[in-house]
C-alpha cells in the first residue's frame, strides 16, 4: 500500500519526538499503559512529517500472543483529516522466540538518549582561548575543553514501552542508526538498532 506523508515544514524534530502520545493512543484506540501480562510496544516518528506507526506485540494469556501495527496520520488544516489503519502481524519466529530476542537486546535496560547525551560527544583537547566575558573589557585567556557533538537536523525517532511480570521501562531514541555508525564503541545505540531490526525482520514492517 502506497504511503501518504505530509512534511511539516515548521515543525522541527525535537517537537515531533515530544508530540503528545496520549492524544495519538485515543485516536488509535489503545490504552495509554501497558495492560498485558507481557507487551511491549515501539512508535515510530518519521521525522518532520504528521505520521506515527506503533509496534504492539502482547501475550494475552501464556503462550497466546498478538502482534499489530497500527498507523496514525494527524490532521492538518486544508491537507487531510486525521487517519488510523491497523494490521495484524504475522512473525517469522515463534513469538516466544522473538520475545526473548528483543529481551536479550535489553529493551527492558536501556535509557533514554538524553541519559547518555554524555557519551554522544567527541572528546576534544583543551587549550587555552580568548574569551570576552564583559563588554568593553579586554578578551582574557581561559582553558576551555574544545568537545563537538554531532547530531542530525531531521531524522527518524523511537518511543518504547515494555512491561512483564516482574519489570517495565520506557525510553526514546532519536536516530539510533546515525549515533551507532557515528559511535560505534558506544553500547546503547547498537542495541537499539539490534532491536529495530529484530522487528523488521520477523514482521516486515519499517523496511529501510
């Protein structure tokens, strides 16, 4: 099925990411929290466009699982009406299999990228520089760490949600593809990526 998006010019990525989930699960019909015994769930942000998708997989009693993708576009005025469409999802592993797959990537562990905005930095040399504290006043020098941070204007982020019987977590990911190649030493973007993938190639959703 051919897929409609609408870039939203004035928009930049930050808001997008924070956009407000509550107001997209109404709109989809699920609940805000995780209700299932086991569940996890994954939405996916395209940039600066009005277009959301959800990952679902839950287990409703033992051994009893559901998979489902559900896509939201969101209004925009003199554009296009707001619109939801749901598939079921068939998984190429047992369930149980992919489960314990995205479990061992640590989607029950990891953090947000904003608790690892530290390590997404290249450690610069420190030397000595002019700086003007004061108007009028004479530039001083002063020892200064010259670290860069690179990030991209636009890309693509994730939301995730997980719950079983002993623990939850939830955590955002901006770009995880871009900070793994430009980090690679660096454990969490790798593992969030590993978990993209995971889901891409048992339901064959959110293809590259």
């Amino acid at each position: 099925m051919r897929k409609i998006f609408v870039i939203l010019l004035i928009l930049p990525f930050g808001e997008i990411l924070a956009q407000n989930w509550s107001e997209i699960n109404s709109d989809l019909g699920i609940s805000d929290s995780l209700t299932h015994r086991r569940e996890i769930r994954v939405y996916q942000s395209v940039g600066a466009t009005n277009y959301t998708s959800v990952f679902r997989m839950y287990e409703t009693d033992p051994d009893n699982w559901t998979a489902e993708f559900l896509e939201h576009w969101r209004k925009v005025d003199g554009v296009m009406e707001m619109k939801t469409e749901k598939t079921s999802l068939d998984s190429n592993s047992e369930m149980e299999f992919v489960y314990l797959n995205l479990f061992r990537s640590h989607i029950f562990d990891l953090p947000s990228i904003n608790d690892i905005s530290w390590k997404l930095v290249e450690r610069g040399k420190i030397e000595k520089v002019e700086r003007i504290r004061y108007r009028n006043e004479e530039p001083i020098m002063e020892w200064e760490i010259l670290s860069t941070q690179s990030m991209p204007l636009d890309g693509t982020g994730y939301y995730f949600q997980t719950k079983n019987q002993h623990k939850s977590n939830e955590f955002n990911f901006g770009n995880p593809h871009f900070y793994r190649d430009k980090y690679p030493e660096i454990d969490e973007p790798k593992y969030v990526c590993e978990i993209i993938k995971i889901i891409r190639a048992e339901f064959g959703i959110w293809e590259e």
